[in-house]
C-alpha cells in the first residue's frame, strides 16, 4: 500500500495587498519630551519623522482585518475558497490561542487552517514561503497572510535606544496559484549567537511586580554592524536564487529598520538608480513583520510600482533571524 501525496500549482503568485494604519500621528517632537534627543538628530541617524501610533478603538485586531479585508476585495476571491491564514506578528500578547483563528473567523473564512509565526521583522517573508509551499504543494489554494503589529504597546517611551524606531500597522496579501513563478525561492536563515541583541526586557510571570509589562529593548550597534554586513550578502542571494540580475530589478522593498541600513545595502547590490526604494519608514518608523506589505501598498497606491514588476524583499529582526524573496508584484 502506498500513501497518496498531495499536489498543487505549478507556481503560486501574490494576487493581491491591503494595508492599514492607526490614526495617531507621533512625531519626534512628542518623543523628545520623554528623551534627550532631538528631531534633527533622529532624522539624521534613522531616516524617522513620524510614526503610527495606535489610538482609541484601535488594536491589532481592528488594523489585521482592515488590511486583510482590502486585500481579499482587491484579490476577487471568494471568502469561501480561502483555505488557510498565517498572521505573522510579535505583538499579539496571548500566547495562546493565535491571532489567525480570531481573524479566519471574523472575515468569515469557515474553517481555514489557521495559525500565528513570530520570526519579527522576517515574519513577512517567512510567512510568504510557506503561503507559496502551501499551495504548491496541495495543501491550499488559496492564503491569506497578515502581518499584524502594535510595537506601541511594547516601547517604552523613555528608552532613548528604542523610544523613537518602532509604529504600529498591518499588511495583508493574497496568495494564489499561478502558471507562470511569481514567488522566487526563499533565502532565509538565523544567527542565535545574537539572541540578545534584540528582547524583552523582562517575561510575564519572571518575578517582576505584576503590572510591569515587558518592553523591547535593542543593541543598536550590533544589529546595525549585523544588518549591514551579513543581510546585504544574503540580499545578493535572493537575487542568485532567482536569477535576477540588479539590473532586471525594478523594486527594492527591505524592512524598514533605518534609512542608513537601507543605503548600505543598495551600495552592497549595486543596484541601477531606475530602481524604485521603499523609503515609508520616514512617515511610518519600523513595522517589524508589517514593514514590507505596508510598503508594497504604499508604493503601488502613489504609483511608484506598477503591477507586474520585479521587487526584492527582505526582512530581518529580533532572533536574530532574515528571509527575503524576489517576487512579481501584484
């Protein structure tokens, strides 16, 4: 007796992205009360004007189904064909049970295989590797992947490392079969050694007074020195891995850590001044897991991409842990 497997698309394709952002405005002037710096001097060091905050009626469930429900209207899939959700976040504070389920269910999914990933910053693409091995191989058709993020909650407005970097938002993409390769092979990996080098503070329940929520905290240094070494050689790799040359690129969407590490990895890839920078961390900071699909939205919203395109992504962050991708825009 042998075991049947299971089949799927030849190719799987982004058919699809909605974003959604909160609707308090904070920028380095209200932080500055909280910390000695300045406007000038976060700006020059990070490329940050302002950020997204959270506000009243506001969580990371509201801003998951509005970017969620934008991509689904925008895809033309029936709900009903909608066969799994993978939300990609380290802002939802329950470690159980997951986001997705909530949201399968709020969307009016049915019963789609439904489940949360925590790789930060990386979420996104982690995320899409596993949307795009999914409907290849015949476990779905159709997915929905969220990245959902309230860093808000989780920044401690008086610590001068982290107070000024983080916003708050969602992404949502559509994936779908497709004849032709739109998700380009996944580069992805992790460096534990640097475990530390972006946390909590503290855990629920490690004996501080209840009450004491954990905050992130971040060696800057170390993440930069990191992010702009190693991250730029395996930038160059999802570029190999697809067989893109940069100058077949159109798009270039890295996390928005900073505009710094940014610049030093279009130097490394050396790629042409045609192509098209996602720079929406100056008016929405760091997104961690949202950062990418809340760029691509902006980008094919002003028009600046155009569908069809060729783009390079690629997040990393806390874990330390990277993935990226070349995809065709949807």
């Amino acid at each position: 007796m042998s075991l049947k497997a299971s089949t799927g698309a030849p190719f799987a394709r982004i058919l699809s992205v909605g974003s959604a952002t909160p609707s308090r405005v904070i920028d380095n002037d209200y932080l500055c009360q909280f910390i000695d710096s300045s406007d000038e001097w976060i700006t020059q060091r990070t490329g940050i004007k302002e950020r997204r905050w959270v506000g009243e009626g506001e969580n990371i469930e509201t801003l998951s189904v509005a970017a969620a429900t934008s991509a689904i209207e925008r895809s033309g899939v029936p709900l009903d064909q909608i066969d799994a959700v993978i939300v990609a976040t380290i802002s939802h504070y329950e470690q159980t049970p997951a986001l997705a389920p909530k949201l399968a269910h709020q969307l009016g999914l049915g019963d789609a295989a439904a489940y949360d990933i925590s790789a930060a910053c990386a979420g996104f693409s982690y995320g899409l590797a596993q949307g795009e091995a999914m409907i290849r191989g015949g476990q779905a058709t159709y997915v929905l992947l969220v990245a959902g993020e309230t860093i808000s909650d989780i920044t401690d407005p008086t610590d001068r490392s982290t107070a000024f970097l983080f916003g708050d938002g969602a992404g949502a993409v559509v994936l779908g079969p497709s004849e032709t390769n739109g998700i380009g092979p996944v580069v992805w990996g992790s460096d534990g050694g640097q475990y530390d080098a972006i946390r909590m503070n503290h855990t629920i329940g490690s004996g501080v007074k209840a009450g004491v929520f954990p905050t992130i905290q971040m060696d800057g240094q170390a993440v930069f020195k990191w992010a702009t070494g190693y991250i730029a050689k395996a930038a160059r790799r999802c570029l190999d891995e697809a067989g893109i040359s940069p100058e077949e690129l159109d798009v270039f969407i890295p996390h928005q850590a900073n505009n710094r590490i940014t610049d030093t990895l279009l130097r490394y890839l050396k790629l042409p001044e045609k192509v098209v920078v996602a720079r929406t961390i100056t008016h929405l900071g760091n997104n961690s897991a949202a950062t990418i699909p809340m760029a691509m939205d902006a980008l094919l919203t002003s028009g600046e991409a155009k569908s069809g395109q060729t783009a390079l992504i690629i997040g990393f962050g806390a874990g330390l842990v990277y993935a990226g991708q070349v995809i065709t825009l949807p």
